[in-house]
C-alpha cells in the first residue's frame, strides 16, 4: 500500500465540510473588509524566501522544500504567504491601483518541520495583507477583521497577544543590549541558543528550554528600547483596538519567527492549544516590498494556520456545519431514477443534502443505507404513487410517514427539519 508523505494529510468527510465552511466564512468576512482574493503559485524562486523571511530564520535555514527543477533553477514550495503576495504586488505592479490594495489568500504551505501536534509539513493558512498604509489605523484594521473573523466562527477564548518589534535600527540596538546582558550567562544557554547567539539572536527570546526563558525573563524587553515613533505607533494601535472593544495583552518578549517585521507584531493563542500552538501570527513589515526590489510600500497583515483553528472550533460552529440537514432519495426502479435526480436538485436548491440511491437497493435495504448515512427522512419514489404526481416521505426519527405532491416536497422536507429545530 502507498502511504501519504509524512506530516500531509487527508482530510476527509464529514471534517471536510468544517473547512469548507471556515473558508466560506473567511471569504464573507475578510470580503467584507474589502480584501479580494488573490491566488498565487505554490512554487517560488528560492530566493524569494531567501531574501524576505530571512536567510537566519529556521523556516529558511532548515523546513524549506527546495529543490533544482530540470533546467537546474532553485524552485521552493512557498512555506508562507506573504513573500509571494510582495512578489505579485512588485511584479503586477499593483503599486499603479488605487492605495492601499487590500489582498486575502488561502491555501497550502510547505515546511519541514519536526512533527508534532498541530505541526504538519503541508498546512494552510488563511492571511490578509493591506499595502501602502503606514499608519497604526491599518494595524487595526487588520485586527478588527481578523477579531471579526474568529467571532463569526463563534470563539470567545482566544486571546491575541501584541508587542513592539521597533524599527529594523531599533532591532540592531536591541540585539546589542540582550547580548550584553546575556554575556555573564552565554554558557548557560542551551545548545540551540548558543548557535542563535550568532546566526539570529532574536531567536533566543523564543526558547522554551526552562534555564533559558529564566535568563529571558532578566533582559531589558524589547518595547523599552524602540524609537519613539516605533512607541506611539503601536500605542496607537492598542488605543485603536481599546476604542472598539478588541482586548489585546502585551506579551513583552513575543518577536516572530520571521525577519520582516517591524513595530506591529502579533499572535493569537487559544487555551486548548497552549501558548506554543499559534493560531494565528501576524504583524506589520514597511521594508519588504523595498528590500525586495520594489518601492517603498508599507504592509501589514496576519496569516491563520487552518489546521489548527479547524483544531478548536467551538462546539457550537462544529455542530451547525456537521449536523447539516441530510435526507436520503430512495427511486424504487429504473423507471424512476430521472424523477429521484430531479428530486435531489430541488431539495439541494434549498441546501438540503439529498443523494439518490443509485446502487439497486431494495426498499428495506434503501432505509437501512438511508439510516446509516444520517438521513433525517427518506423520499421513496415509487411508480404507483408516481403515477399521481406524487412521492412517500418517511420521516425516519418518528417512523411516520405521508404521500406527498411532487411539487411540495421541498416545501415539506425543509418543514420536517424545521420542526425537528423546534423540538
Ligand atoms: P507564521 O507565524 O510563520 O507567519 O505562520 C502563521 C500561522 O501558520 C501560525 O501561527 C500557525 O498557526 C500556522 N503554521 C505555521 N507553521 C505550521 C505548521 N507546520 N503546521 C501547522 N500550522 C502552521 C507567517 O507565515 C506570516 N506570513 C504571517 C503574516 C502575514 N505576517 C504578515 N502577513
């Protein structure tokens, strides 16, 4: 038997329908906020990544699928979004379109990771990018939708932690003084740390070894040393968010795995995951579309890991999407087939789910299939009754059931779900 690659997934019925519904919901909210969709390759020059998440990064360093196509050019499968949108914006140049250009995605990405819960090598992601505004009230903006969002699936335990990264001449500075404090200590850090120490010391303030964060928890943070422009900015984002009732905590010692950004940066964690499950991580990065060849556009934007949202949805949103009304059509012959058919198109007009029995099946084994794939009711389509326009609808939780006209067996179908609601 062949296996599927590890760390991919099938994702199958009825979990499916889940993230059809969570991307349905993302296009209506995220649309809302005006972000069209945009669809971009999967596949990106290496150097794409190489020059925008950070040549020190571990995403870069180590999780990249990379490999030489047959004319030998470097080919990598995007492990994020973002990259390639600054791609698209310079190379379409969208820069010429009304400012700012607000864009959303969704859909595969690609690092190879350590596996571990919540942690897959083929993820997707959910993001919005908004270009050409600097100002804090884009940061907002991208919060609230995203705060919009995560509402409309239903949470109300997910938390959204902010810090300020400051400017990239902040960072050096900053990366300066944690060395110096850490200095007395250096050989104390974990073997990972003492590798960060050179290649990416920013990195140290992510560790989850405990002697480290203890060391951590001793430096100056990162807020304090920033810029007073970097200061008022995000403080102007947390009093934007105040303003519309968006509760944000400061996380003093949150820097991002990836070396775009600058003041603005976020995540969101729920309590069932924990706080190193991320669901959702984001922040602002004004130098990528420059550093990258294009001119100087700010952006801001977040992207959400959909495997692990799908992970926490509420009950409630899981139980709306997979209780979804069913209703099983049962022709009895060949010479009622086309009126089942018909039948399944009228009742799916009215977001019934409503397959045909297509297999043969007797009455009596129709029923049992019939229960078996949760059909609420089944509509028996026998040629006698056919023969006065009409059809036998069972109502399978009562076991009662009613000759009804073809033509008002939508109408009654949605009925027997609606007082199923009621009860
Ligand atoms: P990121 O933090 O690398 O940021 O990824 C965003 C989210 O993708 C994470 O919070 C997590 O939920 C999900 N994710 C990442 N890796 C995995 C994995 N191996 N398995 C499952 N889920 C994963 C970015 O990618 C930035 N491009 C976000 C952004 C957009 N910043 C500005 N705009």
């Amino acid at each position: 038997m062949i296996r599927k690659v590890k760390g991919t997934r099938d994702i199958l019925p009825p979990e499916s329908r889940l993230w059809v519904e969570v991307e349905a919901v993302a296009h209506r909210v995220f649309g809302g906020f005006g972000y069209d969709e945009i669809r971009l390759p999967l596949l990106e020059p290496t150097e794409l990544f190489v020059r925008s998440v950070g040549e020190d990064t571990d995403i870069v360093g180590k999780e990249m699928y990379t490999f030489a196509d047959r004319k030998g050019r470097s080919l990598t499968l995007r492990p994020e979004g973002t990259a390639g949108v600054a791609r698209a914006f310079i190379e379409n140049g969208l820069g010429q379109r009304p400012q700012p250009v607000r864009l959303r995605y969704l859909g595969p990405m690609f690092r190879y990771e350590k596996m571990q819960r919540g942690r897959y090598r083929q993820f997707s992601q959910i993001g919005i990018e908004l270009l050409g505004a600097a100002t804090p009230l884009a940061d907002v903006e991208v919060i609230a939708a995203l705060h919009s969002f995560l509402a409309s699936l239903g949470f109300d335990d997910l938390v959204i932690v902010l810090n300020n990264l400051g400017d990239p001449e902040d960072r050096q500075r900053f990366i300066d003084l944690l060395k110096t404090e850490l200095a007395p200590h250096r050989d104390e850090l974990c073997t990972d740390c003492q590798r960060r120490w050179d290649t990416n010391p920013l990195r140290i303030l992510d560790c989850k070894v405990a002697r480290c964060r203890e060391l951590i928890a001793e430096t100056t943070p990162v807020a304090d040393v920033v810029s007073d422009e970097a200061h008022d900015h995000v403080e102007e984002v947390e009093a934007g968010l105040a303003a519309l009732d968006i509760p944000v905590r400061r996380a003093p010692r949150l820097v991002r795995g990836l070396d775009y950004y600058m003041r603005t940066v976020f995540e969101v964690v729920s309590p069932k995951l924990g706080e190193d499950t991320v669901i959702c991580g984001g922040g602002r990065y004004d130098r990528l579309i420059s550093d990258l060849g294009g001119a100087r556009v700010p952006g801001t934007g977040f992207a959400i890991g959909e495997d692990r949202l799908v992970e926490v949805l509420p009950e409630s949103f899981r139980r709306r999407v997979l209780e979804r009304p069913v209703v099983a059509v049962l022709p009895l012959g060949a010479a009622v087939a086309a009126t089942g058919l018909r039948l399944t198109r009228s009742l799916a007009d009215r977001g019934i789910s409503a397959p045909t029995e297509v297999t043969g099946r007797s009455l009596k084994a129709g029923l049992k299939w019939a229960g078996k794939i949760g059909a609420r009711a089944a509509v028996i389509v026998g040629e006698s009754e056919l023969a006065d326009d009409a059809v036998i609808v069972r109502d399978l939780d009562r076991g009662e059931q009613e000759t009804v006209k073809l033509s008002e067996v939508p109408e009654y179908v949605v009925g027997l779900f609606q007082d199923a609601e009621k009860e």
